[in-house]
C-alpha cells in the first residue's frame, strides 16, 4: 500500500493537468512573473556565486593549506604594493 505524494513543482513552472483555461492562464503568469524575478534579482545571484566561491575556496584551503597560505601571502603582498604605489602617486 502506497501513498501517492504530489510531485512539487518548481516556482517557475506550470504545473500539469490544469483543465480550466483562466487557472492554466493564472498558472501561467505566476510561473511568468517568478521566472522573471528569479532571472532580474542580480544582487541574490551575485551573493550566490559569492557563497559557491567562497564554499570552494574552503575546500581547496582545507586539502592544501600550504598552498592556501602563499595565495593569501602573495594576495596580501599584491594589495600592499598596490596601496603603497597609490599613496606614492598622490603624495608626488
């Protein structure tokens, strides 16, 4: 004996098997207007592309971490030199 559960249907797609046409047309604009808002929200696909770089970062840290201190080194040194030419080229 086995319980059918519904299959959950992602925001941005329309579900099967609606007969009415004013439902499916309903359906079909949400399922609009979610695509849309998922595609136009720069600012939480950019904090997610940050979250998947910083998660990889980590991982690749945690199984080299000698390697991970000389990058953090090096970038430490690049800002630095960067920072100091700065600060030379306004003081001249």
């Amino acid at each position: 004996m086995s319980i059918e559960r519904p299959v959950p249907v992602p925001r941005t797609a329309v579900p099967l098997g609606i007969t009415d046409p004013v439902e499916s047309a309903r359906a079909e604009l949400k399922a609009a207007l979610a695509a849309i808002e998922v595609k136009a929200n720069i600012p939480r696909r950019a904090s997610d592309a940050v979250d998947r770089a910083v998660h990889d970062v980590r991982e690749k840290a945690q199984r080299n971490p000698g390697v991970a201190a000389a990058a953090v080194a090096g970038i430490a040194a690049l800002v630095g030199v960067a920072v100091w030419g700065l600060v030379r080229a306004y003081t001249r």
